[in-house]
C-alpha cells in the first residue's frame, strides 16, 4: 500500500531541495498559483500514470518550488470544494484525482501544448457578422473568441481554415476564399498579437538556456520541477494564443522559437522526472503505472 512507501517521500523536518536552475526561472514568472500548478502537475506527470496521487507526493513535487504543505492543502482542498479533483481517503492518507470536466479540459488542452505548429494557410476563410439579439450579447462574442475566432469590429467576427465550424443562431457566416495578404490584414485588426508575442520572448528568456544543458547534468528531482515550470508557463500562454497559420502572424513571430525551445527541454528533462516520478510517485495501490506511450510522443512533431 502507499502508506509502506512513505520513508521514501520528504518529511516535514527533511531539508527542502533547491536547485539554482529553478530558482532562476522562479525569479522571472509570475508569482505561482497553487491551485494552478496542481493542475499542471496532474496533467503533465499524473494524468499519464493512471491519474491519481497521494497528498504526499504533491506536496514533496511542490516543496521543491518553495510551496510550504500548508498552501498545498489549501489548494487541493479549493480544487476539491470547486469539483476540480476528487478526494478519497485510505487510512488517514489522502488521494486525489482529476473530475472527468477538469480532465477533459487538460485533454483538450493537450494538443496545443505538445503539438506540432498550426498548419499552413489553406487560402479559405470564415466571416460571422452578428444579427439580432445576438449583436447585443456580449456572451455570444465572448463564446466565439473562445473558439478561436477574432473579432475585426462590434459583431463581426473572422476565422481562417476550410473546416472551420460555423457559429449557430444569430450570425450570418460567409467562407470561401481569401488570398493570404487579405488574411494577414484581417490578422491585425482582429488580435492584439503584441502583448502574446511578449509572453513568448519572456518564456524564450527563461528556458532557452536550460535547453541547451545535457540531460545528463540534471538532477532527477531539478528535472521534474523545471518540467512542471515549463508546461506551466508555456501552457499560461499557449492557450491564450490563436494559434493562427505562421504565415499569417508577423514576420519572426516568436512563437515558433517558444515551442521549438519547449520542445527540446521537455525531451532533456523527462527522463529524470520520470526515473523521480518512478521511484518517489504513489497512490493507493504504491508505486504509480509507468509513464504511457502519450508522454513519450509529446512534442515528437516539433523540430
């Protein structure tokens, strides 16, 4: 059971590991959000190995971030209270696990996290101009930007990509061709790209140097939470992106650099976090499954 497992986890008078690596990345992100990286640590090291973990390990993964046990069972106790995870207790541990609606979240996130660059222009796009009720519901906008479309003007709405899904009730929708110099011009009046293209030079700062340090100079430990950072902040970001065709975006747009760069850290670090999460990782039943074939094609489309 997990409970025979624990001499191997950190206790609460052991020493706290730091590494000078995660410090450093540390300094230049955003104060962290508990609850957020719990999210993060599910989906990128839990998830794949059966989905559920101990208290105990989360909060061994997160002292190594400077995140004390008292903030960590606050956090899961908000994500519980929110229908986020699930808490089952075995004994006097406890075990959590995703809900289906955040899994799926994270699942639908996936792609855009560890997938390849958004595929070429196909010369087709996709205009939505409210009518009706629907010009003065700031919902229906809301929920079409949501899905990926850029608003040009009040009510009017653009998209680009053959099978691009048409919104229903309330709009008028014409798609047919539009050649990509028309495209790029749509491109600017409809997304604010310069604070995102910020993001991304901000995260190239943080990890590019990391990416280019030999796997082997890793500690086990150092590179679970240097991978639990860099999901965390590339996913901060990647999901607020469009992810337009490049040839569409501004000249050296910087999020093709930022995902090459998380592309080639991913791989240098997860083998060490994987032998960590191998042999200090555990739910109810022990040790966790090995990490699946999912986490191994991970960014595999990425050069």
């Amino acid at each position: 059971m997990a409970s025979d497992l624990r001499p191997e986890m950190r206790r609460d008078t052991d020493p706290v590991p730091r590494f000078a690596s995660v410090d450093r990345v540390l300094s230049g992100q955003p104060t962290l959000r508990v609850w957020s990286v719990i999210v993060t640590v599910f989906g990128d090291s839990i998830v794949p190995r059966g989905g559920e973990v101990w208290l105990g390990t989360l909060s061994a993964i997160l002292a190594g971030l400077g995140i004390d046990d008292q903030a960590v069972r606050a956090a899961v106790s908000r994500l519980t209270k929110d229908g986020l995870l699930a808490r089952e207790r075995v004994g006097r541990n406890a075990y959590y696990r995703l809900m289906d609606a955040a899994g799926q979240d994270f699942a639908t996130a996936t792609d855009r996290i560890y997938g390849s660059e958004p595929a070429a222009y196909d010369g087709q796009a996709c205009i939505a101009t409210a009518r009706g009720a629907a010009q003065a519901d700031p919902d229906r906008g809301g929920d079409l930007t949501r899905a990926g479309w850029g608003r040009i003007a009040a009510g009017v709405f653009c998209r680009f990509g053959a099978g691009t899904d048409r919104p229903e009730n309330g709009f008028v929708t014409l798609c047919g061709p539009l050649d990509a110099e028309e495209a790029r011009a749509l491109v600017a009046l409809a997304w604010d790209l310069a604070d995102l293209a910020e993001a991304y030079e901000g995260f190239e700062a943080s990890f590019a140097g990391l990416a280019d340090r030999p796997q082997e100079d890793f500690d086990d430990l150092e590179a679970l939470l240097l991978r639990t950072l860099l999901i965390h902040a590339f996913r901060r970001i990647v999901l607020r992106d469009p992810m337009l065709p490049l040839d569409l975006m501004p000249k050296d747009w910087p999020g093709r650099q930022a995902r090459r760069t998380a592309a080639r850290l991913y791989r240098a670090l997860s083998p060490g976090a994987a032998r960590w999460l191998d042999r200090h990782a555990v739910d109810r039943e022990g040790a966790l499954t090995k990490g699946n074939t999912a986490t191994q094609t991970r960014f595999v489309s990425v050069d």
